[in-house]
C-alpha cells in the first residue's frame, strides 16, 4: 500500500488569481495557465513563503493522498475535491498525516491576520472564474473620472466597464482582472491585474450590466496607467469575477466594521451603495475607518460626506495634512476604542479589512488593544470570528 502524503493545492473556487503565491515561491512550484493556479506535488518543500502573501487563504489547502493530483487535474479543476477517503485509514486531520516542521509552520502563517478565509454564512453564492486568462470577457469602457482633487499627487479614477450581452455576474466584494495589451519583458502576455468591483451587484447604475473599477495610478504601472488612460467605447479583456470569501453578508442584522486606506475603499463603496439601495431593513450598522494623505487625495470624499451616518458612520483620517499630525486608520480606532469594543462584543459584527499590506500590523495592535480592555483576548476572537466567516482581510 502507497504511504500517504499530504499534498498542498490551490482552492480555484477562493482564488482571485493575483500571482502572488507564484511570485514568493522561492522554488518555482507554482504555476498557473488561463485556468487555474496549482501547485507541483513533486517540487513543493511546505516553505510556506507563499501562505502569508495570498490575500484570500486560497493557497492554505492541504490533502492527504495516496497518489498526488497532478498539474493536469488541477488545471481543470473549478472546486477542489474532498479528502478521499483513503484505504489506508488515514484522513486530513491526522498529526501523523503532517511533518512535525510542517505543522509548526502551518500553525505560524495561521496565526498572522490574513489565515484561512471564510465568506459569510449569509452571503449570496458567487460566481468565479467564469472568464478564465484563457477566454476573457470584453467590456466596453462607459466611462473614466477623476476622484481626486485636481492638485492631489494622488490620480485615481473611477471607470465603468459596460459588458453588453455577456453575463458578467459579480457580487460586492468580488474582483475582476485587467488584461493589459502587449506583451511583458519576456515577451509573454501580461498577467491580468485584479481590481475590486467598486459597485453593488445590480450595477454602476442599477440593472445595467456594468461595473465600476477604483483605480489609482502608479508610476511606471503597466496596468494601471492602462486603466486609468481608457476612453469611452474602449475595448478591455476582462477575467473573473473573483474571489468567494469577502463578501458582504446578507443577513439585515449584520453590522459592518470597515478599515480601508487609499483605493482599498473600492469593496467598501459597493457594499454602502448595496446597503442603500437595499434599505435599512434590519438595523445592521456600518463604521468606516478610511485613511487617506489628505481630503483631496481620499477617493470619494465628497460623495462619502453625504452618506447619512445614521447609513455608514465615518471616520476619516488624514496622513499628510501640513501643520496637522500624521493620523492613520489604527491611530483612530484606539480614539474611538469604547465604540469599537461595543462592537467587538456584538456577535453581529463582521470586520472587513482592506488596503495597503502595512496596515494589517498596526490595525491588529489596535484590535489587541482594544479587545484585551473588553477582557477577550483578540487572537482568540478574531481566530473565532474567521471561524465563522465575520472577519475579512485583503490586503496587496
Ligand atoms: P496610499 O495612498 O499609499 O495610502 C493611503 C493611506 O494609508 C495614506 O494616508 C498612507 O499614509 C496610509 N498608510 C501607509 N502606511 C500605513 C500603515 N502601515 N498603516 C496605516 N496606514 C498607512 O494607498 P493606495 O496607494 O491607494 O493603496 C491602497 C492599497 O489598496 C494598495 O496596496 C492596493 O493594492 C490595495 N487595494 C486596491 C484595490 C483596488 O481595487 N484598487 C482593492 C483592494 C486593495 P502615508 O503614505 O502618509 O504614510
């Protein structure tokens, strides 16, 4: 009888294919196609370089085998397989299944604020991948707005994908890929980049089969130059909808607690025009921390400003004001530390984080904080809150 082995694999249903597993393996044991993103059983050491960078905890999978799935498997797969039940007796769950170093590592990447990711119980059932690299989408650019203030350094930009008749189905939350056109310094095609769907599932404008994008631009950025240069009636090559875990749950009572800096506010957007277009049914709240260098470079101000906050309570913090402090998302929470702790303790609280990889650090401190003065330590509750698909974290 073969000696089972744990093999490590990609959830193609979580995975919103940004690559960025692929670029931290050290080894090059993963690989992708117009498909899927996989794993080579035969090359992967269990270094774990590639858990902590994925932003969903696709990548966190793990099957004990007799006989490893090959790449071919993987490559079609649309959902991962269950553990199979193995005639050796063996299951996933079994100590002896794992590598002692391996379980220690796993357990290590586990305990960073990222982990294993789970949607909300009532969120909708997305869809994903439906237009692979292989097969995109082709939208047509509606539109493209400036959200910044003329002189902020900062120039992001709202632009609207029209899809015509092709059913582009996308739920808030969800992200899209950008194809670039032209080829990359090795002469491929480019990878697609990913951008949060800013707007509610029913569309930009309601029942028209469009989406926004928030897209600052980089210096040097192949895409988002590319973006953020589209003119009305454009043609663009669009991958997705992906991702299946940071959606936003359907349940009325749910109270939201969004932290966000820059163009991470995109999901944030979407799920406030949900909720508005929705109606307050049910009493679920929104909080909305949102860092920004100044006003003139924090997308949405205006239109922000005018959400009733009995709808989104805001507090928005700047970085660069001259002559003002330097004041960042986790600065604030600690002020508001007696609200956060009323909601930390409110088992309808879902928390959605977004934006730079950076401010995980200090916003988990602030949680730290804040929970141990409620008496909870906050490693046990946001580990039970992941548990049940209330706590979200996608930073890049
Ligand atoms: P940004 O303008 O560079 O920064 C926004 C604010 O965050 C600034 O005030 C900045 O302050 C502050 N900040 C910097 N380091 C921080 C830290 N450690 N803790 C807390 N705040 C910190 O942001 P951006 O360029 O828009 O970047 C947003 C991020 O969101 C990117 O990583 C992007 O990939 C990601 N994202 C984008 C989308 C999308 O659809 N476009 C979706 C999801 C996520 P200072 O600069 O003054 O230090």
């Amino acid at each position: 009888m073969k000696q089972p082995v744990k093999q490590h694999l990609i959830d193609p249903e979580i995975c919103i294919r940004c690559h960025s597993c692929e670029a931290a393996c050290p080894i090059g044991a993963i690989e992708h196609n117009g498909n899927n993103v996989v794993v080579k059983a035969e090359a992967c050491n269990f270094c774990m370089a590639c858990i902590p960078v994925c932003p969903t905890g696709s990548i966190d999978e793990w099957r004990v085998v007799e006989t490893p799935y090959t790449l071919d498997e993987q490559y079609g797969w649309t959902e991962l397989p269950a553990q199979a039940t193995l005639a050796s007796g063996a299951d996933e769950d079994a100590p002896e299944a794992l590598d002692s170093a391996v379980a220690e590592l796993l357990a290590d990447a586990h305990k960073g604020a990222g982990g294993k990711a789970k949607a909300p119980a009532s969120a909708s059932k997305p869809s994903v991948n439906l237009y692979p690299m292989g097969k995109p989408a082709q939208a047509t650019v509606q539109g493209n707005y400036r959200l910044t203030g003329e002189n902020a350094d900062a120039d992001v930009r709202l632009i609207i994908l029209d899809f015509g008749a092709q059913r582009f189905p996308v739920l808030e939350g969800q992200s899209l890929g950008i194809i670039p056109p032209g080829l990359d310094k090795d002469g491929k095609p480019h990878l697609p980049r990913l951008y949060s769907v800013s707007s509610p599932r029913d569309g930009e404008r309601p029942n028209y089969n469009n989406v926004s994008l928030t897209v600052k631009r980089a210096p040097g950025g192949v895409c988002s130059n590319y973006v953020c240069d589209l003119k009305k009636g454009d043609k663009v090559d669009v991958t997705g909808p992906f991702g299946a875990t940071f959606l936003l749950p359907e349940d009325p009572k749910a109270r939201l607690l969004m932290i966000c800096t820059g163009t991470g506010s995109a999901p944030f957007r979407a799920f406030t025009m949900r909720r508005q277009r929705e109606g307050l049914r049910g009493g679920g709240d929104m909080t909305l921390f949102f860092g920004a260098r100044t006003p003139d470079s924090l997308p949405y101000f205006g239109p922000l400003n005018k959400v009733p906050s009995r709808i989104l309570r805001k507090h928005m913090v700047f970085s660069r004001i001259p002559g003002v402090p330097k004041e960042y998302v986790q600065d604030r929470m600690l002020v508001e530390a007696e609200d956060v702790a009323e909601m930390l303790a409110d088992p309808n609280l879902h928390i959605y984080i977004c934006g730079l990889r950076g401010m995980e650090e200090g916003v988990e401190k602030a949680f730290v904080n804040i929970a141990e003065s409620t008496g909870t330590p906050w490693a046990t509750l946001r580990d039970a809150m992941r548990g049940e698909g209330r706590y979200h974290v996608e930073t890049y």
